[in-house]
C-alpha cells in the first residue's frame, strides 16, 4: 500500500469542505435559519420570454421580469446576520426606487421600484456562501442574484 501525501489529502479535505459550502440550498435547515423567498404565485409568462411579476426574492435570481410604465417591483431577499445580502445595486434606465419599507432582520436586502420609463434594468446582489463566524469553517465562495426587467 502507498503512502498518501499530506498535499493529496490536504487538497481532498478542502475540496470537500468547499464542496459542502453550497449545499445548503435555503432548505431552512443548519445554517443559521435561512430561507429563500419563493416566486410569486402571479408570475406569468410573455411572447418576449419574460414574466410579469410585482415580487422577487432569492429564487428569481436569472429571471427577465416585464413592467409596464406605472408598475411597481419589490425584491425580499432573506439572509442572516452571518450571511447578510448587500443591497440592491441597479444599473440601466426605466426605474427609480421607491419605498420598500422597514428591513427589521440583520442580512435582508428588501427594495422596491418603480417602473417610470421604457428600457432595461439589470438588478443585483450578492452574499456569502458559507458563514463567516469565528471558530467555523468558512469559504471565499459568493451566492449572486440578478434579475433584468425590461420596461414598455
């Protein structure tokens, strides 16, 4: 029998450890409670491939939204303290933010848009994909979320 190599065994463990950062898949379990907002039950499929939708959360994130003028988009994403969503960056023309309201948890990102002109919008965020608590394992890995909406 050969001997394993502490760099071989080294490289194995930290594959599994990276490995176990992104399965948790907002099962509500572990991980500090978190949970993913499910998509809209109005969601609602266009000839341009888009879908209308008043809200968003984590699991819209790829999705091409359609507003019209005078709509307005709301986007809840639930993080946790240990692994906090940064807020809502924009970047395109057609909306103009508007009140979202009070964010009371420690890691969401909740904002809210209105649809004021015709053109395209891409939505972002991003959060860590592992915890990042003293004393756990943890990883440099990003959990990003996008949306583009489209404004007629």
């Amino acid at each position: 029998m050969r001997p394993i190599r502490k760099t071989t065994l080294a490289l194995a463990t930290l594959t599994l450890l990276l490995a176990g950062c992104g399965t948790e898949a907002g099962n509500g379990k572990g991980g500090g409670g978190d949970s993913v907002s499910p998509s809209s039950p109005t969601s609602t499929p266009t000839a341009t491939g888009c879908t209308t939708r008043t809200e968003l959360g984590a699991t819209d994130s790829g999705d091409t939204v359609c507003l019209a003028v005078g709509d307005t988009i709301r986007i809840s994403l639930d993080g946790t303290k240990s692994r906090p969503w940064k807020p809502v960056a924009v970047d395109g023309s057609g909306l103009e933010a508007t009140n979202s309201g009070i964010v009371l948890l420690p890691g969401d990102a909740s904002s809210a848009y209105k649809a004021v002109s015709a053109g395209q919008v891409r939505l972002s965020s991003q959060r860590p994909l592992c915890a990042t608590e003293t004393g756990r394992v943890s990883c440099k890995g990003i959990q990003e979320w996008r949306v583009t909406v489209l404004v007629t």
